[in-house]
C-alpha cells in the first residue's frame, strides 16, 4: 500500500515531524470536544408529585461519567415508601386532572415538551454522553432528536385518539409503572412517556441506576413544561427499585425494557394478578448479506449496526451473516473499517465507538470474547489505542464462528460482531431465526422479491432492507418470542396504553 504524508497541522504546530501514515490507519485530528455546558446539579432528588424531594431514607449513590470513571452527581435512592409516594401522586392526576383532560389540551403539554427538549438539546446531548458514555454526535444526532421527536408525533395523537380503534372507544388504563436501561437513557423515557401521557395516563418511572441524570433533567423540563403535578413521577435507584414499581397494587400496566431475565422475574412476579404488562427485552439480530447486495453500503450498514453506541443496542446487529461467494470480500472490507474507527473520549465529534456504560457491563462482554477465542473462533481487534482511565473495548469481529458458540447465541450488547457464512436463502433464515430471541434483522440484496419473501420468513419483529438501525416515531418496534411483546411507537404502541370497548 503506498505510504501517504500526514498533513497534521498539529504535529507541525508543535514542531515535530508529521506522522507517516499508512492508507488505511487512522488519521490524527486534533481533539474537537462539544463543550456545551450540561448543566449538571450536584445532587438531585426524587420527582414526586411535580417537585424534587429528598428520598426518605436520606440516602444517595454516585452517578459516574464511564469514560473518566470520574463523579457526575449524587442521586436519590428511592425506597418503597418513596416509590407509594409517586404512585399516590400519580394516582391523584389520573383522577382529578390528567385522565381527565380533554386530548386536545394534553397535547399542548406535550408539544411543549417537545419543543423545550429542542431548545435545550446540546445541553441534554452533553449530559447524555458524560453520563452513559456514547460518542457526542449519537447523543446530539440521534438520541435527543428521536426523543423530541417522540413528543412531537405523541402530541400530534393526542387529539386524534378516536382514530386510534376506528369504530370503538379507547379510554385511559390510569396509572402506569416503567422501568428502563441504560444504553438510551433519555430515549427510553420518551419512548416510555409519550404515549402514555398522549393517552391520559399518569406515570411512575424507574430510569437505569448508572444513567438517571437525563431522565432527572427530563423532569425539569417537565417542570417547566407546567404538567399537573403527579403526571409524570420519576424514582431512582438500582433494581429492588424497579421491582417495587413493577409490584406496586396501584399500576394497571406496568412496561418494561431491559433484559430478558429481569423480564422473566417480573413477569413470573405479577402472574396471577390483572396487570397489563409489556416488555422489550434482549435480541441476538442477524444482518444478512447476500452477493448481489451493494457491498460498501452493506460494509457500512454492518458497521453502523454493531458498533452505533458501542453495541449497547438490544437489536444491534450482532450476527452477521454472508453469503459465502462474497464472504471473504465482506471481511476483508470490514477489518478495513474497523480500522478507521475512532475509538475514545465520548464528547470529541470525530469519535466513533465510546466508552462502555459501566465496569460490570465491561467485564461481562471481556468474560463473552474470551469465550469466543476459547471455543476456537478467529479474533480480529485494531490495534488502536485506549484511553488510559474510563471502560473502553476494541470494536472486535470474529470470524469462523459455529452457531453452537457463545458468541453467536448471547448476548453480548457490546462492540462485538460474530460472522458466520450461509449458501442457500434457505440456511440464511433457518441460521437467523435458530435463537432464542427475535427483535430484529437485516437483509442486504439487490432482488425486492427476495427481501419481501425474507421478511416474512424472519421471525423478528423489525425487518430493516438494505439499511440498519432506522428508527421513526410512527413505526412501531418490538419483540418475538424472547425478546418480548407489545410494541412501542405508531398507533400499535398507543394500543398498549388504552383499554378498548
Ligand atoms: P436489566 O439489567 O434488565 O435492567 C433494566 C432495568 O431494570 C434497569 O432499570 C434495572 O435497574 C431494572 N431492574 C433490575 N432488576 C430488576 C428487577 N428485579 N425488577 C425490576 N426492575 C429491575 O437490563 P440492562 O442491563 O439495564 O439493559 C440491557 C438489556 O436491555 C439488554 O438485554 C437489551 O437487549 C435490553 N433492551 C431492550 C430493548 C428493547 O426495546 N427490546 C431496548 C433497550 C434495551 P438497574 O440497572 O438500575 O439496577
Ligand atoms: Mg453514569
């Protein structure tokens, strides 16, 4: 490969030679940090009936910025006391204000959200990304957008809501309980939220222990926003938190998103009782290539759909698989790739792959990629460097991976993507639809008849074609199988938050 001059005005600013550079190794940049303020408190209490109090037990626990393991506030540690408070808050707007709003007005708070979120979107991209980890530009392109987003669409609803169940009649469930992860923090609120307040719901939510800030932020501008108080109610702390808002009497519907596990222990701890519930649980998606798909879109769309925030994506494409005709092409282009990922401070705009959201999620996909090598399938990692401080993980691929391996059943939800090969569209869909879960799947192939026939063959609840990781409000999203049932976004989503007659 012939050898390129680096023209880093950088190197040359401080009087050391350039850097030869290699086609294909990664270009110097000099660091390009958002510097927006998050307007960080130093400590934040509970949101219980439309103001900030101090848990009951007085206690609180540190929210930690992974990629300096440095600390960012202090959060309430809600207790069961706390967590009836906010439902007996919750309890009192659904009788005496909420539930009984007019749609068309609800939708003015709702609007107003939206538009709020929008004037202070850098701000919530920072504190997004000092919180959870994920490189700047996700946090400021897609993460805080789709949340405002989230709003707009759920307010467009509002006073639509009689279209919802053409010919029938849709009224409020009441109180509603929620409990979210950490891999999109302010996402999953709106997610959440949206359609259970453009319904007429009022809600307790439990956001992720290590990445409460934005939820608490959310809150202010729910503040702001002049919602009723009790509308929405948001506790904080670790899982017992969760489950004493999953088994709190007061929720009609509890929804839930998170892993499949802590979905069984809900479920089996409310069976027997009238609960709704919904749950959006893990997923092991695979993205199918087929040769006569665009290779350098599919390369990219591989990229984007394992390595978009570090893989913590519960339908990241974490199974690839291609058609062996082009197999070796596909790798190769994908070590190319992966090469010229940047790796490192989360709030620089020019990096790619962030930190890793917590120390335990850490060691979980280390302990998962030992397995891999261990079970005899090929490891390929750039060589970049890694902060010195803070969770990082190479963007890795391993290549000549058996379906019996772990890598290729768990889940990972890290920057780890596992190749297999297929000949026949046959083996394709018998491979991708041999897991426990069903979320999510790709298809790359010129030929719309073989994506139509895909998408019907592939027992996941997205099907993306020759594209990966799309999200709108108006399309809805959910699980099979493992993964989970009921659906957020769209009028499908609404239907899980309203009882019909
Ligand atoms: P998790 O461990 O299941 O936690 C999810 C939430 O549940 C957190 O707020 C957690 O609290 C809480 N929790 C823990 N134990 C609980 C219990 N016994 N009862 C009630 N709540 C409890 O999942 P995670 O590791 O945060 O998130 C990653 C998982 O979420 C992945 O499996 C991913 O696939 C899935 N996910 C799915 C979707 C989807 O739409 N299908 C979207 C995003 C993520 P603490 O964390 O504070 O302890
Ligand atoms: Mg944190």
């Amino acid at each position: 490969m012939p050898a390129i001059k680096s023209p880093s005005l950088s190197s040359r600013r401080r009087g050391r030679p350039a850097p030869e550079l290699i086609f294909g190794d990664l270009w110097p940049y000099d660091p390009a940090p958002e510097t927006a303020d998050p307007k960080l408190k130093a400590r934040y209490g509970l949101f219980i009936n439309g103001r900030f109090v101090a848990p009951k037990s007085g206690k609180h626990f540190d929210s930690i910025n992974p990629a300096t393991e440095g600390k960012l506030a202090e959060i309430a540690l809600a207790g069961a006391a706390d967590v009836h408070a906010a439902y007996t808050a919750a309890q009192r707007a659904a009788d005496t204000t909420w539930g009984r709003m007019p749609g068309r007005e609800r939708a003015k708070y709702l609007f107003r959200i939206a538009r709020l979120l929008q004037d202070r979107a850098r701000e919530f991209a920072v504190a997004e990304t000092l919180d959870g980890g994920k490189p700047i530009k996700e946090s400021r392109d897609f993460d805080v957008p789709m949340a405002a987003a989230h709003f707009f669409y759920h307010a467009g609803w509002a006073d639509k809501l009689a279209y919802v169940a053409p010919g029938r009649s849709v009224a409020p469930l009441g109180v509603v309980g929620q409990v979210i992860p950490w891999n999109f923090p302010l996402l999953m609120c709106a997610w959440k939220l949206a359609p259970a307040l453009a319904m007429g719901n009022c809600v307790v939510l439990k956001p992720a222990e290590t990445t409460s800030i934005t939820a608490l932020k959310l809150a202010e501008i729910i503040q702001d926003a002049d919602l009723p108080p009790g509308v929405v109610n948001i506790v904080t702390g670790a899982g017992e938190v969760g489950a004493a808002v999953m088994g709190h009497p007061i929720p009609a519907k509890v929804a839930f998103t998170g892993s499949t596990e802590v979905g069984k222990i809900i479920m089996r701890s409310l069976a027997g009782t009238d609960k709704k519930m919904t749950m959006e649980l893990g997923g092991k998606a695979a993205n199918i290539i087929f040769d006569d798909a665009p290779i350098d879109q599919a390369v990219e769309g591989i990229i984007n759909g394992i390595f978009f925030n570090q893989g913590h994506v519960c339908c990241a494409g974490s199974r690839l698989l291609v058609h062996e005709p082009v197999a070796d092409r596909v790798l190769a282009k994908l070590k190319q790739r992966v090469q010229v990922l940047r790796v490192g401070d989360p709030l620089d705009k020019n990096t790619d792959v962030g930190a890793i959201n917590s120390k335990e999620q850490l060691g979980r996909i280390t302990a998962l990629v030992k397995s891999g090598v261990r079970e005899g399938a090929e490891l390929f990692q750039p060589a970049c460097p890694l902060p010195a401080k803070g969770w990082f993980f190479r963007p890795t691929i391993f290549s000549n991976v058996a379906m019996s391996h772990r890598i290729a059943r768990e889940e990972i939800f890290g920057p780890v993507l596992s190749v297999l090969t297929f000949r026949t569209p046959e083996e394709a869909v018998e491979k991708a639809n041999n897991t426990a879960y069903g979320l999510s799947a790709g298809v790359w192939t010129d030929k719309g008849s073989r994506i139509l026939k895909m998408s019907t063959e592939l027992k996941a609840g997205v099907v993306w074609a020759n594209t990966y990781n799309k999200f709108d409000p108006a399309s809805p999203f959910g699980g099979y199988k493992e993964s989970g049932f009921g659906r957020e976004g769209g009028r499908q989503g609404l239907l899980d938050y309203c009882q019909v007659t």
